[in-house]
C-alpha cells in the first residue's frame, strides 16, 4: 500500500438482495444436503494457511449446500496478516477467483484496535477501504467491512467519517463484526444505520439476536449471520425456517 490516503473515487457497487434477513454461517461440512438462499462462508474453512493452498475450490459440493455464496473473512489476526502479505505480494485477487460460484465477498477484517496506538488504529482503518477498492476494481461483488472507533480523537476513524466515505464513493453493501461484541444497541449504532444511504445494505457476522431485533427497527435491508447451524445438523432444515424472515 502507498501512502495512507483513502481514495474518494466513486465505484460502480450495488446491494445485495435476499428475502431472508437471515444468512446461516456455516464452517463444517454437512452430511447430508442443506438448502438456503444463501451462506455466509469463512475464508479459514476452505484454505489451509499452514500448507499455503486452497483445501476446496468447489464449495458448495464441499459444504453439501444448495444457495448463494458469501465468503467472509472473520478469523485471528495472524490469519489475517498472512493473506496482507498475499495481497502486498498482487496474489490476493488471483487467490480469490480460484474460488467457484462465490456471489459475495467480504473485504478482510483489520482489527481497528481501540485501545492500541493511534498508527495501528489508522492503518487499520485505511487497509480496510484499500482492499475493499482492489476488490471492486476487479470485477468481485464486495461487501465493504467498516470498522470505526470515536475513541481515539486524534484520528480520523470515526463512524461520521465512514459515513461520510460511504456516501462520497457510492458503497452499496457494508459489514460489521459483531462476534466479540457484548454491548447492547446503542443510539450511536442508531445514528450509523440511519445515516447510511438508503439502498446501502448492511449485514453483521455475529451480532447477538436482540441487538439486530433493535437495530432493525431503523433499518429494513439489514442481515444477520452468525454459526448456529453448523451445530444444528441433525434439525437444520427447521432451524431454517424457524430463522425465515421478511
């Protein structure tokens, strides 16, 4: 990466479109068939980092699942510097259209790091908007992770200033982590999901079910995943329908 300006330039994007607000994560292979309209996929399940090689490109036929796919990106850090040198090498594009039939992806998680020192919070912040123009400047349908912090003032990474990006260059489809996140809805969370532009969706990997019931009274094109189903093999199909939502 040059520098650490963040580029304005607009891109062509467009949100995604499901009926159902919930979007089972799955991390295991199934025994038998499983249906949805789409799974949300992590990159650590189908790569092994230790060998430095892809574990299955065929994900569906590995899964045993019938629907869209979403990979995302959602593991340790170490995991996540190892493909930042794939991508400070050029290989990260090349690595992720060995892939077949992935309908999404996440642009990778940096941790912003809150409570560390104001360069990795920044560089954080920046690596995020990097990947997520590569992506897009290569033809890949990417859904833009966002990770903001107003803790540290002394740098411009707040969620007023992702707003801000978001609008500027035309994102139409965002993430937020929400595995390690405890906290309860919040009018700042509020605040972001209302100033996001309309037809912007907006999905969580991991926000606590009563949190995303709040959330979504301001924000109708809005989805959840979280791993529930990769423990419910032997009732998955009713936890589906149990999960189905307008």
């Amino acid at each position: 990466m040059s520098g650490l300006d963040v580029s304005y330039t607009k891109t062509n994007d467009s949100p995604i479109s499901y009926k159902n607000w919930y979007i089972p994560a799955i991390n295991k292979p199934n025994k038998n068939l499983i249906k949805a309209e789409c799974f949300s996929v992590p990159f650590y399940s189908v790569y092994d980092f230790q060998a430095g090689k892809i574990i299955t490109s065929d994900i569906r036929d590995y899964f045993k699942i019938e629907g869209d796919i979403i990979m995302n990106f959602y593991m340790k850090d170490d995991k996540i510097c190892y493909l930042y040198d794939v991508m400070m090498d050029g290989n990260f594009i090349k690595l992720m259209k060995e892939y077949k039939d992935v309908s999404h992806f996440h642009t990778p998680c940096f941790s912003v790091f809150r409570k560390s020192n104001n360069m990795d919070v920044i560089h954080n912040w920046k690596r995020q908007w990097w990947i997520g123009d590569i992506m897009r400047d290569a033809g890949l349908s990417t859904i833009q992770e966002v990770l903001t912090t107003n803790e540290m003032k002394k740098v411009n990474a707040s969620w007023e200033s992702a707003i801000e990006l978001i609008h500027k260059k035309g994102i139409k489809k965002i993430s937020q982590c929400g595995q390690l996140d405890s906290s309860d809805a919040s009018m700042d969370g509020v605040d972001f999901l209302r100033a996001l532009p309309r037809d912007c969706t907006y999905q969580s990997v991991g926000m606590r079910q009563k949190v995303f019931d709040a959330y979504r009274q301001f924000k109708k094109n809005m989805y959840l995943s979280n791993y529930d189903l990769s423990y419910k093999h032997k009732d998955s199909k009713t936890y589906l329908n149990q999960k189905k939502g307008g």
